[in-house]
C-alpha cells in the first residue's frame, strides 16, 4: 500500500512540473512540443560544439553593410577569452548582413578583454567597438550601443549568451515581417553548467505567431494573484525594431541610465521598449544559450548608487507606464524596498509613496499595503 501512495505522489509531482513548466496555447500538443524542444536543444548543442572549437561553419565573406539587418549590441566587462566563442555564434548565423556592437565597459583585466575583441575586429570588420572612459554598467552600456545602432532591428546579448542555433537570425527577421512589428520574442536555454549541460527552457512554451498589441502588452504579460510571473522580463532573446528602441532609450533619459548601474536594468529596459512598442509578437524558436553566471556583467553593481535603484524602477513604471500598469508601481515597491539600507533616499521614496497614494489606476488594497509597510516614514514626513 505505501508503495502505491509513494508511485501515485510521485506521478502527481510529476504531473504538477509539466503543468507549472508550459503553458499551451491554441492548438499546440504535448506531442508538438516535445518534439520541438527534443529536435531543436540537440541541433543548438551541435551548434555551440561548432562555434565553442572556434570553427566558422560557412566560410562566407564578412563584409560590412551600411544598413544591416540585425545590429547585435554585447556590454563587455572582463569577458575574457569566451567573447571568442560568443562571436563565433554570431558569425555562423545564416544572415551576414549584421553587425556587432560591443561595448567595453572600463574592463580591470590588464586589457585582455580590450585586446581580444581588437583581434576579432581584424578578422570581421562588422565588430564595432566602444569603450566606455568609466565602469558605467550594463543599463548605460546597451544605451550607447542602440543610440550607435545602424541595424533595422536590434538584438541584446550578455556577455554570457551565445546564439543557440545558425538561421535565429534569418528565422527572427522573416517572422518580424519587415518592421511590421516592434518586438519580436522567442524562448531561450539557461543552465549554469558552462556548456557541459543544457537545460530545458525554464519559462513559458509559445505557439508561433502569438501577438500581442497594446493595451494588454507590458514587460509582464502574466499577472496572477498580486504576484509576478517572470517568463518574459529578459532584455535579451528577442529583437527589437531600432526606432522603437531608440525612441525608449530618448524617453528613459540620459540623466537616468547614465547614474544608474542595476540588478534590475533588465526590467527598466524592457519596461520602457514596451511602453513605447505597439505590438509583441512570439515565436517558437529556442535561440539563445543563457550561460547562468553569478559573477556576470549584470551582478557587477556599484554601491554609491544616489537613489536607491527599486525606487527608481518604479518612479519608471509612473512616468512612463500606460494607466493599467501602474499598480506593478505600488506591487513592486511593497514587495522590495527595505528601510533599512543606507542606499535608500527617504525622500524620493516619499515622493514615489505619494505618486501611489493619489494615483486613481491603483487598488484601494494596495495603498492599504503601503500606508501599513510605510507608515513609520509618512508619520515622520516633515
């Protein structure tokens, strides 16, 4: 009899992961699926072998254009010898009509970074290289990078990401139709085993073709139960239209993502394009390897920030977000500003707190939570 209750738990446990791993939408099987993510992690492990062994698949000639299709931007901070292998994964793409930004963020490494990337530009003259004069970070870095940016669209990677597959490229830009839309998104690998094992996606599975168009586009296209679901905040697996792009970075501002060098600058990226984007369209494509670094660019934060930078993520949300967004604001901020950091600028908090307090969009429940969680700070306001 145990071992019966034991077998039926560990199928309901098993059950309960498929259900929580995908979510299938219109007429996508289990079957389909399987298939698909079966068929396209063993042909993107072919692929990284290839560009990992420093192997140019096709020897096609790598000649600059003056209006590429895709512009690839990659902030750079002590990368090392493995940008190597990450533009090897760029240049096997079946499209080479490109170009690759990277942005040499005041790497310390006795400018081994700095030296290599130099070597590779000999090699392909679509590398494109700026150097910042200080550590400024990632948001400031993919700022300067897109502002720079010549191609029709535009496509982030970490310096920890490599392209998945040969036609992501090719395969991305058809499915964008030509500038018919502003976002273009399709699924990623993470795993934190550096190439020896490729995990399954973590997030969500998505039928091709899926759009979404404003109102209902945001950087968190679930929202259940006053808690977020992340299967979409990433800045990276997804191409962007450049004057879309453009136009968000102009409306985040200078003054913004030139003091700011964030945990968050995913979000505060990706929240901003989508607040500008008119429509989101996914595809089924498993096109970026995410290499799971806990000492990667994103983790490399200053500590002198001058308003604490969860404050400033949601000042964003209010300023720029369209009215059915404006909750996530006060959410976000119940959720993660802690008063005991020194970092914290009482102040620009009670200026936010104000903002959710008098805003007509947000729930009556969330203020409650604020008033409670704050209330120390609002009896003290002078």
């Amino acid at each position: 009899m145990t071992k019966k209750l034991v077998l039926i738990f560990i199928i309901i446990l098993i059950l309960y992961y498929k259900i929580q791993s995908f979510i299938f939408l219109d007429n996508i099987t289990d079957k389909e699926n399987f298939t698909s993510k079966f068929h396209s992690i063993k042909k993107g492990k072919q692929y990284l072998d290839q560009c990992n062994k420093g192997i140019l698949i096709k020897r096609k000639k790598l000649e600059v254009s003056n209006s590429p299709k895709v512009s690839i931007i990659i902030p750079l901070y002590n990368t090392g010898e493995r940008i190597k292998y990450i533009i090897r994964s760029i240049q096997n793409q079946n499209i080479a009509d490109i170009e690759i930004i990277l942005i040499n963020d005041f790497s310390n490494d006795n400018n081994i970074t700095l030296h290599i990337i130099e070597k590779l530009k000999i090699e392909d003259q679509r590398i494109i290289i700026i150097n910042n004069k200080n550590n400024m970070g990632i948001l400031y870095s993919r700022c300067v990078g897109v502002l720079g940016s010549k191609g029709q669209y535009i496509m982030n990677l970490d310096h920890d990401d490599y392209i998945f597959d040969e036609d992501v490229f090719d395969t991305a830009y058809k499915a964008a139709k030509n500038g018919d839309f502003d976002i273009l998104s399709f699924t990623y690998i993470t795993s934190k085993d550096y190439h020896l094992k490729v995990r399954s996606p973590r997030y969500i599975t998505i039928p091709h073709n899926y759009i979404v168009k404003q109102p209902r586009l945001s950087a968190y296209p679930l929202f259940k139960n006053d808690r977020f679901i992340y299967h979409d905040f990433t800045i990276w697996a997804k191409l962007y239209k450049n004057c879309t792009y453009k136009n968000a970075v102009n409306l985040l501002t200078y003054k913004r993502y030139s003091v700011f060098n964030a945990y968050n600058e995913d979000l505060i990226g990706l929240f901003t394009i989508c607040n500008v984007a008119k429509n989101y369209k996914y595809i089924r494509k498993y096109g970026v390897y995410h290499y799971d670094n806990s000492v990667s660019a994103s983790h490399v934060v200053k500590q002198d920030t001058k308003i604490f930078v969860d404050i400033f993520f949601t000042d964003i949300i209010f300023d720029l977000a369209k009215n059915q967004y404006k909750k996530y604001g006060a959410i976000f901020l119940c959720q993660r500003i802690n008063l005991s950091n020194n970092n914290n600028n009482n102040q620009y908090l009670l200026k936010v707190i104000h903002k959710i307090l008098l805003n007509k969009f947000i729930e009556e429940k969330y203020k409650k939570k604020i008033r409670l969680k704050f209330k120390n700070l609002l009896v003290n306001e002078s």
